[in-house]
C-alpha cells in the first residue's frame, strides 16, 4: 500500500526537536517494502531546521541487504512485506522480515511500520528489537522526520549502555582474575605474624610487575620472597605471577639459596617477551626456631630488620648476585643472619624506595630515608597492617601524588615477652 511523503509542514517544535536529538546532521533512511508502484513519493525530506532526510527504497530483503551500506543511518521495515526471500518460501510470522533486518543490521536505528489494527503486532516489534513503531494511517512528512531522528539517537543511547555494560562486565572479570593471582600465605602452624600491602602503577589495575609469597613448609622453615619484574605492562604483570608460582612450586619441591634461583631464572628466560626483561628477587627462609634466618639478593634491596631493644636498619648483605635474567651463569650465595627473639622483618620492592621527599624534582627517599621513616612509626607503636599502611601512605605524600612504579611490601614478626 502507498505511503505518500508529502512536504514537510514547518512546526517550531520540529526544529528544536531535530537540533537536540541529531545535532543538526543529515540522514540517510532505507525503507523497505514491496509496492510496484513505490511506496515513497519524495527522495528526500527537509525538516524545519533545513536537515535532510535522504530516502533510499528496497522492495525485498536481498535488494535491502545490497543497499544498506555504511551511511545509512535508519531502516524502516513495513511488517506487510512478504516474509519470503530469495532462500526460502512466504513464513507465517509477519515479524519474520523484521527479525532478519535486525540480525542484519545490528548497529542500525530500525522502525517497523504497520497498520492501525495491527496494535499487538506493532507492540511486539518493538519487543523484537524495533527501536519505534510507525502507523501507515498517520504518517506524514514531519513525523516520519522526528521519528527517524528519535529513532538513532535511541540506538546510540542503547549502544552506548551495551558497551558500558560489556566494560563493567570485563573490568569484574578481570578484577576477580587479578584477586585470584594474588597469593595467600600458607603459614599454619607458625606463630610468625604475616602482613603485606600492594599498589600496582598501572591506572585501574590490581596486578603489577612486583610480586611476593609467603609459605611454610613441613619441616617448619618459612620461606617469604619479593620480587620486581622490569617494566609496568601486563605481559610483566604476568610473568610476576609464573616466577610467584614455580617459586612456591619449587619451594615445596625442597630447593633453596643458589639452586632455586638458578630454577627461576631458567622459567623467567623461557617466558620473558625479550632478552631485555630481567626480575629482582629476595628471598628469606626462616628457621623453625624463628632466631635465625637464610637470606639470598638477586639484584633486590636488602630487608629491613627492627628487634627489640636495637636499632632499625637494614639486614646485612654484601655478596648478593645479579638480577635474574641478566647473567647466563649467575650465582646467588646464601648468607646466614641472626634475627633475635623479637623483630619484626619488612621485605619491599623498589617503588617503595623511589619516591621523592619533597614533591616532583626533589631527592628519593632511598633505604635510608625508609629506616628512618619505618623506624620512626615502629617507635609509634604501629605494627602489622597498619605499619604498612601509614608507610605507603607517607611515601605517597611526601612524593607529592601517586607513585608511577608498583610497590609491594611484606612483613613478617616474632613477637617474644620472655627471650631476646
């Protein structure tokens, strides 16, 4: 049935209508029906605010698949088309042609168009998908215009939500991924007191290059290590986790000191992007007696050590080997080093230590500046997690905003009444 497009009537709403909903652009609209005698009689509208709406026509679906072509920004479908297609018989379902435009353009404003009678019909097109529905009987120039308008700005509020939707959706997956490759200390059984902190560089990220565990094993040795993988990206976030798992993998397995790092270099040659990416790495294996303790610098700062009654400073270290990845045939010594009855041992990664004292383009705060800093809230009485909450959040202030490198800080204590 016909469907004349007469000329448009000027209407003062028409034209803020149009400004506001489509910025004043022109629109392409392709409509599809099967009049012999063609449906539309105009090739194109001009509302009131002098935008065009140009009209392209198609009698079936595979004409409208020909020419639905990028700039067409709207597709009117007429649920009176015939359902048949060049690949198939006439359907019953007169929603059939509807349901194909839609998988076919799926980025696409589509309106259905119908009859007065066909109310149920129309109201379930839009159900289908429809972004609107038009009556035949009531169709003129100026609500054809306003309809196609609302029609795509409709769309684009859609998929503006679909897309939100789909980032909140990768954002809780990824977040759950990244809370799942952070580790959780196996230390039953041993009195030591366990506390850690970590901020990735990364804008949005809960994963960086810096990585930590905390283990015990059988014989009740506890064994902590800390290490930074060279660069910022998830590619290093990643390898961060691989060292993390085959050093506790490798831990269980019974390897220590020289041997075990040997082993973790060969996994970070194996998995790095490029001879260029190299790791730092400290580990500390603790007696079981908790007094003494094995200590192993792969090219990482030494730990900070405070004990009752002493001053805090760093655990001594001067043999420590290079970073992994760096020396094909690298050693790493053990050292052995005396802890005491009571002390408390925070393991740090270099973003700790790297931030300025005074803001942008003053001094790094460096190991010094971080015993003094630690020292001072020990003496506080601060502990556990919220030591390491009040030294990231100084570190923070004093460098004047967010800090660009990972950091990641691990503290292990003995606390004993009775014995030094």
């Amino acid at each position: 049935m016909p469907v004349p497009v007469p000329r448009q009537r000027v209407d003062p709403s028409d034209r803020a209508a149009g400004a506001e909903h489509t910025g004043g652009t022109d629109l392409t609209l392709l409509v599809i029906e099967d009049d012999p005698a063609g449906t539309f009689t105009a090739p194109e509208l001009t509302d009131a605010s002098g935008n065009r709406v140009r009209i392209r026509t198609a009698r079936n679906l595979t004409e409208a698949e020909r020419l639905l072509t990028d700039d067409v920004h709207c597709v009117l479908v007429d649920l009176a088309l015939p359902s048949s297609t060049a690949a198939g018989p006439v359907d019953a379902d007169r929603l059939t042609a509807l349901r194909h435009v839609l998988r076919l353009a799926p980025r696409h404003a589509v309106l259905a168009l119908t009859s007065a009678g066909d109310a149920e019909l129309a109201a379930e097109a839009v159900r289908t998908g429809a972004q609107d529905h038009l009556l035949r009987e009531e169709l003129d120039g100026p609500l054809l215009s306003r309809a196609i308008r609302y029609a795509v700005e409709r769309k684009r509020a859609d998929s503006v939500q679909v897309k939100l939707a789909e980032s909140r959706l990768r954002a809780q997956e990824n977040a759950r991924l990244e809370r799942g490759l952070l580790p959780t200390p196996l230390l039953q059984g041993s009195d030591l007191r366990f506390a850690a902190r970590y901020r990735p560089g990364r804008s949005r990220a809960l994963l960086g290059g810096d990585f930590y565990d905390t283990v015990r094993t059988p014989d009740g040795t506890v064994h902590a290590m800390i290490g930074d993988v060279s660069g910022h990206g998830p590619d290093e976030a990643a390898l961060g986790v691989e060292l993390r798992i085959a050093w506790r993998a490798l831990t269980f397995a019974g390897l220590c000191g020289d041997e075990l790092l040997s082993t973790l270099q060969k996994v970070l040659e194996h998995e790095r992007e490029s001879e260029e990416i190299f790791a730092t790495l400290c580990t500390v294996d603790i007696a079981p007696d908790g007094r003494r303790a094995g200590l192993c610098l792969a090219g990482h700062p030494s730990p900070l050590i405070a004990r009752r009654g002493a001053p805090t400073g760093l655990l001594p270290y001067e043999d420590s080997g290079p970073a992994l990845g760096v020396l094909p045939r690298a050693r790493w010594p053990r050292k052995q080093v005396e802890l005491g009855g009571s002390w408390s041992l925070m393991m740090y990664t270099d973003g700790l230590i790297e931030g300025r004292t005074a803001g942008p383009g003053s001094p790094r705060l460096g190991q010094e500046g971080m015993v003094e800093m630690v020292s001072r809230q020990f003496a506080q009485g601060l502990d556990g997690e919220e030591l390491l909450e009040s030294a990231v959040a100084e570190v923070r202030q004093l460098n004047g905003g967010e800090l660009t490198d990972d950091v990641a800080v691990l503290l292990l204590s003995r606390h004993r009444r009775d014995r030094r």
